[in-house]
C-alpha cells in the first residue's frame, strides 16, 4: 500500500516496489492518475483521502491484507514566519503529514501483524529534525512524524512489524514546491536554482525499496538521504 501514490515520491515508489514483486496498492485523491499508474504496473487503485476518517475505513474494506504501508502522503504549505503564518495552512499540514499517517497506520495495524512481517515505512524530512526560517508549520508537522514514527517502534516491540522512516533533504519533483508556493512557478523554482543534482523521485523510492527488501530480523530505523550538494538545511552548493 502507497499513499500519496498519484504523483512525485509516491509514484516512483509504486513503480520501483512492483519491479520489486510486490503487489502494490495506489492510494491517493485523484483517481484517474491512479487507474493509469496501476495499469502500467498490474496493480490495483483505491481513492484516499488521508484526512478523512470515512475515506481510510473503506480502504481497509477494500485491502484487507497487508505486509508494507508506505505513508507517502504529505507536503508543504507557505514559507511565512511565525509572526504571520496562515493558521489554515498549519491545520492542514498537521492534518495531512501527521494525523493522515496516524489514521492510515492505526487502520492497517492489525493487517500488518497478521501477515507475519509487517512493515510501515513514513516518508519523514531532513525538515523533521532541523528547522528553518519560515518553515515552522512544516519543520513542527515532520518533527511530529518523527515522533510517531519512533513511538510506534517502541509500541510494536515484540509484534512482526518493522517500523522506518525515510528522511529526505532537497528532493525535486513536480509537484512540491509548486503546491507549497501555491502554483508560483517563480518561487518554486528558485528552490532548486544553481543546484546541479538535486535528489529525485526515485533515488528516494530506491532507499524505500531497499528498506522493504531488507530480511524480515532487519529494520532500519531512520535513513537521512540528501543530494551531494546539500550538506545542511541551510548549506546548499549552488552553481549560480
């Protein structure tokens, strides 16, 4: 199961786990992005809406068996300082990033431990352990991630459930700062402005694939990945 699977990181993610052998279930808003994904991978396509309590009880009717719950779903909303941050936005951001992987994670929990060798993997951030300035609402949201991700291992010793999270740095897809910017093409591409080789959708579907792939004994508890040219949040090699 990928959430957040009609796009970016969730997709690749899909595609790189059905060359993998698995069975692979796109979970995500818009359905016609969807059917095409799982008809190119021979897998299977449920609408979700992470933030919805009702949307994941039928998705659970639909998937009754499990093994690896990617939580993909997430994303960035402004970059204002604290001082004038849009509230709306952090309701969102908390409620997707945070509460959507609570709600899919709770949901899928018992089919998971019935398989025998669960696996939920989070998509976390660099962001969920350093902040930055205009980034509170994100930072807070992936520091909470963080959070769950290492709270839920600990609730789970003992049970077949491995529990990782994945923590990307400057990854560029087509989407994300496009959203965070709300459609300022500008603005989202100055994220990547002079950066030579910024990450990609499928070097991070690669680390997600390889975490899933590990023995069933072996978790790997946290991966930090970040372009060559990103050594910090706030140190990034630019060419121009």
């Amino acid at each position: 199961m990928v959430t957040g699977a009609s796009s970016g990181i969730g997709a690749a993610t899909a595609r790189r786990l059905a060359a993998e052998g698995y069975r692979v279930v796109c979970a995500a808003r818009r359905r016609p992005r969807l059917d095409e994904l799982a008809d190119e991978i021979n897998g299977d396509a449920v609408t979700l809406d992470v933030t919805s309590s009702e949307s994941v009880a039928a998705l659970v009717a639909a998937v009754p068996e499990c093994s690896v719950l990617v939580n993909d779903a997430g994303g960035a909303l402004g970059l204002d300082p604290i001082a004038t941050a849009d509230p709306d936005e952090w309701q969102t951001m908390f409620d997707v990033n945070v509460l959507g992987v609570l709600r899919v994670t709770q949901a899928l929990l018992p089919a998971l431990t019935a398989s025998g060798a669960g696996h939920v993997i989070v998509l976390g951030s660099t962001a969920g352990r350093v902040v930055y300035e205009g980034g509170a609402g994100y930072t807070a949201a992936k520091h909470a991630v963080a959070a769950v991700v290492e709270t839920l291992r600990l609730e789970l010793c003992g049970q077949p459930v491995r529990v990782t999270e994945i923590a990307p740095g400057m990854v560029r897809t087509e989407e994300f700062s496009l959203v965070r910017f709300h459609g300022d093409t500008q603005r989202a591409e100055k994220v990547y402005a002079g950066v030579e080789a910024p990450l990609t959708a499928d070097d991070i579907a690669d680390c997600i694939a390889w975490c899933a792939t590990r023995p069933p004994h072996v978790n790997v508890d946290l991966l930090v990945v970040k372009p060559l040219a990103q050594a910090a949040q706030h140190k990034v090699h630019r060419t121009t």
